[in-house]
C-alpha cells in the first residue's frame, strides 16, 4: 500500500467547485425578460417567429413562476429562495429558448410547435429534478412547483396554436415527467442499496446545512455508522496554588465539518473541563468521524472517569527529537507516561491510519504505562489521502517511535514546572481558525523548556510552523507546532489550512504570546496520566467514506450518458406524439 493509496476523498472534495450562490433575483428576471424581447425583436424582422411569441410564451411564464415557485414549496416542503426560485426559472427560459427555437434557425419554422411543446416537457422534468435534489426530495410535493412554468407556457402557446395543442403539451409533460422519474430512480439506486439513504434527502440536507446551519446530516450518517471502542490518553497536570492543566490525545477524528457530528470536538472538550485544556490530534481518519454531536458527551465522560482514579507524580525526562526517513518525533516521558508528536514537515502531514496509532501505543507500553501519540498535522499542501498501516511512510512513523520510546525509557527523573496559556485571537472560522484560538503548553525540566503550541485548526501552510519555531526560538529549547485538525472550519472542502487566508507573519505573535504566557505561568506540577476506554463510540465507519465517494464518483461517471439516453428516448417519444396527436 501507499500513501496516497485511495484518493476517492481528494476527488469527492474536488465536487466543491460545482457549489454556488444563487445571483439576486432581479438578475435572474432580467434574463427572462431579456430573452423575451430579443424573441420578438427578431420576429419582427422575420416571419420565421410569431408576433409577440417571446414574451408571452417564454417571459410572462418565467416571471409568474418566479412568484409562484416559493409559496408552493413552502406549504408543501421546505422553503426555496426568491433568488433560487428566479434562478430555477431563468435557468427554465434558457432551456426552453435554446430546444425552441433550433429548428427556426435552421430554417424549420414549421416545426416550432413540436420544439416548444418538447422544450416546456423538458423544463417541467428539469425543474421536478432541481426542486426535488435542493427543496424537498418527495417527488409528490415537488410536481405542483414544478409545473407552473411549463403549464402557463403552452397555455400561452395554444393562443397561436389552436386549443388542441393544449393535449400535445400534456402527453409531453407525461413524457418527460416519467423521464425525470426514471432518471431519479436511477441515482437514488446505489446509495440505497449501498448504505440505504436517499441520494436526494442528502442534498437536501446538505444544503439545509450550508443555508441554515441544520444538523439533520446527522442522521444520515447514524444510519451508515458503526460503533468502536477507542482509547484516548490524557495527561493531567496538578500544580499548587495554580489552575491544573489537561493535555489529551483522543483518537477520534474531529469531523466531517462545521458543527456536524465532531466537527467542534475541540471545543467541546475545552468547555467540559474547569481545567485549560489542550485537545491534539490523534491517529484517526474520517473513518472516525463522530456521526453526531452528542457522541462527543461519551468521550468526555470516559475523560472524567478516568481521571478520577489518576495518582500524580511530581517527575519528568527532558524531550529529544529523533529523525527517520521524513518522519520527525519529539519525545519527552511524563511520569508513567510517554508524549510522542509527530510531523513530516516540510513533507506534507496527513491523517494517520488508527492502526498507525494502536501499533505505536502497543510499543509505547513495553516501556510506559501510558503512551500519548500525538499527529501534529501541521504542514498541508494539498488535501491527501492519509496514512496507511504497512505504506513506506507508515513505516517510517513506526520506526521513529520505536527509537524515541527507547531513548526516552527511564527518564523521567527530574522535578518539574508546567505552564499553560490560551489566547484568543481575531480571526474567523473562514480564515482558518476555531473557536480556540492557540494555546501553549510549557513543560521545563532540568533546565530545558519544552513548548507544544497548538493552534485550533484543521493543517497549517508550510511556512507557519518554522516562522513560529524561529520567533520563541529564545524563549525555548524545545518546540513543535500542532493543530487540533478541527474541521468546524471546513464546510465544503477540506482544505481552510491556518495560514491560508491570514499571513503567517500576522498569525506567530498570538503563538508567542501564547508561550510567554505559559512561562510566566510556570509553577512546580505533578502529573497524572490515564488511559480511557470510549466505549461505543458511532463514527462513520471502517472505509465507509472511501465506500461513499466511490459510489459518488462511480454515479457521476454513469449520470451523462444515462441522461443522454433518457432524452433521446423522451425527444422520439415526443415526435411520434406529435405525429399521432397533430
């Protein structure tokens, strides 16, 4: 295996692009009007087109179902736009402009009633299609939306067409509708068979969450879940007179995005505890995902449980730094316990395999009683597939953690002082940061100051980390650069590294002040570590998002070429239509 051995999350990231704001709706109504008047402007100058044709076949009917769209879904589903509902009838107008009038331009004007009467059959489909996939996915409350455009445009056509036309509009609609039925039926297929979801309640409530901040994502992903039991290392620090300080490693992945299922498990945490809490990053994949908040509250009380029962020791080792092949380790002991943090910067640093994890745990404990994995996911260049148990990297990490669990075994002798720090700072969610902001941990011991800082985000640029290192390079011995990986500010893409939007050079004095304030803070501690069991946790499941884009990225492959065959067959059934019904 390798590294980048299954890129279908790097390629179902990629479908951000396709998402969009809705323009205002004036601009939306200014092309239908528009497309109207150049309709009857050029009738004028032929006898090609009828009098009047545009505006009332393709302009009055765009307008109206601009209005009427919004209150039908709204009694009848959940609610759409004005802006999208002009859009979806802009978007109508084009279509119909476009399938009506190519024949007139290539000099078959007397089949302009067959191209219209098809055009409006295929608007109705079109728009049962769009209302069903981003309004309501119950096909039943989405055909009355979908028909005024389509409806009030052959009304407007048997004006000069004669009443009978009245019926061939009908049979299209029928037509077209069964069309639209079975291209649906087609799509929903996999994912139900698969992971039985609606492919179409999905993007409803995909957008419902990007429109609205609703978490009923959430249930989809309870329904494809799977419970694990996983361990999580804390290290409690208790110092007199001084607030405690908790430094824990959960290996849970803090996703998929926004509030959705752990997408905050940093700052819930944070807020679970009186203590300044430091909430690092696992091994752990989307697999992992929390597929709700709530299963968040099973973790902190596995946490709780677990410290309630820690003895603290006043002793620490002094933290080394081992190189293998790209893979860089900051070892330092801790009582009973080991703090590994990783890194394969300036290499890329992507999620660790949870077996990558466990394997290093199970080596950690030949020599600790508790070994705290950190993935300081701190250098991203693009979204990657992560690492894999058994790739050359993976290896790597295995054997820089067992040259650091071995040189750091029975060091942990000195005294020692932790210092703690948290500083907000004024950056958003879009810019790359979480609700935390950075905070610092100091821990010195035997003349040796040691500083993890640790920003809430999810990956850093490159150049973040060693502008960081060089700024409290005299205020340290000792540091590395973290992010929590938290995805709260991810919601379409996964790729919002801290750095990305907000200069380096603005962001590394929040870290130092971060770290000057632990040191001041820096009082003699005792240390406790515990090992919990978070039991039945529901994440996504073993491969499951692997499993998902791939059905994903194999529709899409599919969808062209069947909507292609479902016009053809709907565009012969409507000539014949014609031919019988004319």
């Amino acid at each position: 295996m390798t590294e980048q051995s299954d890129g279908s999350d790097v390629r179902m990231a990629g479908l951000s692009k396709y998402i969009f704001t809705a323009p205002s709706w004036p601009r939306s109504l200014a092309i239908i009007v528009i497309l109207g008047m150049l309709i009857d402007a050029a009738s004028m100058r032929s006898e090609s087109i009828i009098l009047f044709f545009g505006t009332l076949a393709f302009s009055v009917p765009g307008i109206l179902t601009t209005l009427l769209t919004r209150p039908l879904i709204r009694t009848r589903g959940r609610m759409i736009t004005w802006n999208r509902s002009a859009l979806l009838a802009a978007a109508g107008t084009v279509f119909a402009v476009i399938v009506a009038i190519f024949p007139v331009a290539l000099g078959l004007a007397a089949y302009l009633p067959l191209s219209f009467a098809i055009a409006m059959g295929l608007v109705f489909g079109i728009r049962m299609l769009v209302l069903a996939a981003i309004a309501d996915y119950h096909l039943s409350r989405v055909v009355l939306p979908a028909l005024p455009q389509s409806v009030l445009g052959i009304a407007a056509a048997s004006l000069f067409f004669g009443p009978g036309y009245i019926a061939l509009g009908a049979v299209l609609h029928l037509v077209f509708g069964f069309g639209c039925l079975l291209f649906i039926w087609f799509i929903e297929r996999p994912l139900n068979k698969g992971f039985h979801i609606s492919a179409l309640n999905f993007i409803n409530t995909f957008i419902e969450h990007m429109t609205d901040g609703s978490k009923r994502m959430e249930d989809f992903f309870r329904e494809i879940g799977e419970e694990v039991t996983v361990p999580q290392v804390t290290l409690a620090f208790e110092r007199e007179g001084k607030d405690g300080i908790i430094f824990t490693v959960p290996n849970v992945h803090p996703g998929p995005m926004g509030e959705i299922g752990g997408g905050n498990l940093t700052k819930r945490i944070h807020d679970a505890f009186p203590e300044e809490v430091l909430t690092t990053h696992g091994c752990s994949t989307h697999d992992f995902n929390l597929v709700s908040e709530s299963e968040s509250e099973k973790i902190i009380a596995a946490m709780q449980d677990a410290l309630d029962s820690v003895s603290f020791v006043p002793r620490a080792g002094r933290s080394q730094r081992l190189q293998t092949g790209s893979v860089s380790m900051l070892c330092q002991p801790v009582g009973d316990a080991l703090v590994m943090v990783s890194t394969r910067w300036p290499k890329k640093t992507e999620d660790l395999d949870f077996a990558i994890g466990m394997t290093i745990m199970a080596e950690g404990h030949s020599r600790f009683s508790h070994c705290a994995f950190v993935d300081a996911h701190n250098c991203m260049a693009d979204v990657a597939s992560p690492v894999a148990l058994g790739s050359k990297v993976g290896n790597e990490y295995l054997s820089a953690a067992a040259r650091g669990i071995a040189a750091a075994a029975g060091g942990a002798v000195h005294p020692f002082r932790a210092g703690a720090a948290h500083v907000p700072v004024p950056f958003s969610r879009e810019e790359g940061f979480g609700d935390i902001g950075v905070q610092a941990l100091v821990i010195e011991v035997d003349g040796q100051r040691t500083a993890y800082v640790l920003f809430d985000g999810n990956n850093m640029v490159e150049a973040l980390r060693p502008a960081v290192q060089a700024a409290i390079a005299d205020l340290v011995d000792e540091c590395e650069v973290m992010t929590s990986d938290s995805h709260v500010v991810n919601t379409i893409s996964g790729k919002n590294p801290v750095g990305m939007h907000v200069p380096p050079e603005e962001i590394v004095p929040y870290a130092v002040e971060a770290v000057q304030t632990a040191i001041a803070d820096l009082a003699p501690a005792r240390v406790g570590a515990a090992s919990a069991c978070c039991r039945d946790i529901m994440v996504f499941g073993s491969n499951r998002i692997s499993e998902l884009a791939s059905t994903v990225n194999a529709m899409l492959v599919f969808i062209p070429p069947l909507s292609l065959a479902i016009l053809l067959v709907a565009f012969l059934l409507s000539v014949i239509a014609y031919l019988v019904i004319g």
